[in-house]
C-alpha cells in the first residue's frame, strides 16, 4: 500500500513538478517509514515551490531531528514559529531539539509554550517533566508528570518518572504499590519504554526484571 501511495505521488510530482503539495505528502510519507533522508530531500524541494511554509518548515526540523541534526533542525523550527507562532507542534519539536543540545532552559520555554496552545498534551506535559527534572526542579517536574498520566493513564514511562522523582523527595506514600505496578508493566507490556536507570533505583526489582526491561 506505501508503495503505491508512493508511485502515485511521483506521477503526480511529474505530472506538475511546480506543485509543492505532492513533494510535501511524499516527504510526509517517506518520513512516517523513517526514511527521513528522502523525506528532507522532498522537504526542501517543496519549500522552494512555497518559500516561508510554516507546515514545510516544521517536517524539515522534524526529518532533520530524525537524521540527529538537532542544531539545523532547532533552526528550521523557529522559521515556522517566525511564519505561524501558532504552531504547538513547532514549540514542543523545538524544544525537543533543544533537550538534545542541552539547553534544557530553553527546552521548558518552548515546551510551555506549545502547553500554552495544546494544553492536554500528555507528552508535552512529560517532557516538561524531564527538563525540570534536569535542572533539578524535582516538585515542579513532579507536577508535570501527575499532570500528563491524568491526561494519559497509560503512560507508563511518565509513571516510572514520577515514583523514581518522588523517591528522590522521599515521598514513600504507596510506594508498594506503585512499585509492584510498574514491574508487572515490564513483565508484560515491552512497549512501555520504562527507563531502565530508574527501574534499577527501585528496591525489590531481580536482575531478570532489570535485563528484561533494558532490553525492551
């Protein structure tokens, strides 16, 4: 089905190779299969048909954070925002990059920013709860992350930050509980992305636990 959506898309780029539209929808494509190289290429083909598209900007950063080009990526960003501050994928995909280039100031501005405009943002909200956790603002990041799995129960990643936080602050209040809860997401559910270096500071986890959990 990709495949032919992809064929279709470059007869219509050859139909009419002054059209942005079908080089943006390819390079969304080619992106959503993590071939970002050829998503970027497609990327800034478009941009050139339609100089200054905040959309188009946005994939650029967005295919070039795929690649690991954070700082140009961070760049592209803030051509969107410059077009439409209105963008909160923008906001929370820049301040995305900015964590990666270590300015986790910066990354919580953007993050709030974009909370400003989509404020149910679960992931958002867990992000947030990382670059407190960063500068060691240890309540506030506690805050984000019971807001994001009020937001999203089953972000268990976010719950994992919260108790490892919480013990940081020697909040021990349901700590069984919550303890026995996040083991059991690591026996049976692989996906949950649990921090392996939190789960190790857990008390009662076996080593066969601590491998399973880094290898998911």
């Amino acid at each position: 089905m990709q495949q032919q959506r992809i064929r279709s898309l470059e007869t219509a780029i050859r139909r009419d190779p002054q059209d942005p539209e079908p080089r943006y929808d390819l390079g969304s494509l080619l992106l959503s299969m993590h071939r970002a190289q050829p998503a970027l290429m497609q990327f800034e083909a478009a941009l050139r048909l339609a100089p200054g598209h905040p959309q188009i900007l946005l994939q650029i950063g967005n295919a070039l954070s795929a690649l690991g080009k954070f700082e140009p990526a961070a760049r592209r960003f803030r051509e969107a925002l410059q077009a439409d501050p209105h963008q909160a994928a923008a906001h929370y995909n820049l301040g995305n990059a900015l964590r990666e280039l270590g300015q986790p100031e910066s990354a919580a501005a953007s993050y709030r920013a974009a909370l400003e405009l989509t404020p149910q943002d679960a992931d958002c909200w867990n992000n947030l709860g990382n670059v407190l956790r960063e500068q060691g603002q240890l309540d506030p990041a506690i805050g984000c992350y019971r807001e994001a799995l009020r937001l999203n129960p089953n972000l268990h990643h976010a719950r994992m930050h919260l108790l490892h936080q919480r013990m940081h602050v020697c909040d021990w209040a349901g700590l069984d509980g919550e303890i026995a809860a996040i083991r059991e997401i690591v026996r049976s559910q692989p996906q949950a992305q649990i921090s392996p270096f939190a789960f190790l500071a857990l008390p009662c986890t076996t080593p066969g636990e601590q491998r399973l959990c880094a290898e998911h």
